[in-house]
C-alpha cells in the first residue's frame, strides 16, 4: 500500500507541473479511495466527501491525521461560484485558497 501512495505522490507532482487537471484529480480520487479503504476516514467526513460530488467538485480527498481534519477539493476553473456557493449554504463557511494551475 505505501508504494501505491508513493507512486500517487509522483503522479500528483507530475500533474500539477504540467497542469494537467484531470490526472490530478485522478490521483486525488485514488488517494481517497484508498484512505477510506484503509478505515482512516470516519463516516462523517465520507458524508462530507459525498456531499461535496453533489455540490460539483472535481475531485475532494482528505487531509490530516487522526480521520482528517480537512478536505482538500479541486474545482474546474468554470465551476468556482456554484461550487462554492453551494458549499457555503450547506456548512455555513468554507475556507478557499485558489491555486491556478498552468
């Protein structure tokens, strides 16, 4: 399994210098399968994960030790305010940092 986050850590080096949004978001969608699978993701942070699909995220995984203390999402440039609003009147606030890809 640690060879397997090794070689998503690469690959998520890798898509962000080239900005390539889709295979980020691929590794970002592995990398949070298996933290689930590993049991490390509690049911309501997996709730939160799903709900932010719903809203229209890229791509979402968790970050942080001891069941996550953050989700880490990925937007499509075109989808930024509907996302983001659609989170904001679910969970009242949400903290964004936007990081443009080249």
């Amino acid at each position: 399994r640690t060879q397997i986050f090794d070689d998503l850590a690469v690959a998520t080096a890798m898509a962000l210098a080239s900005g390539n949004q889709d295979a980020l978001a691929a590794a970002m969608q592995e990398a949070s399968a298996m933290l689930a699978g590993a049991g490390v993701v509690t049911s309501r942070v997996m709730e939160i994960l799903e709900d932010a699909y719903a809203c229209g995220v890229h791509a979402a995984k968790v970050t942080g030790a001891g069941g996550g203390g953050h989700i880490l999402a990925l937007l499509r440039q075109t989808d930024v305010t509907p996302v983001v609003s659609a989170l904001t009147s679910r969970y009242g606030h949400v903290n964004i940092l936007g990081i443009h890809l080249k």
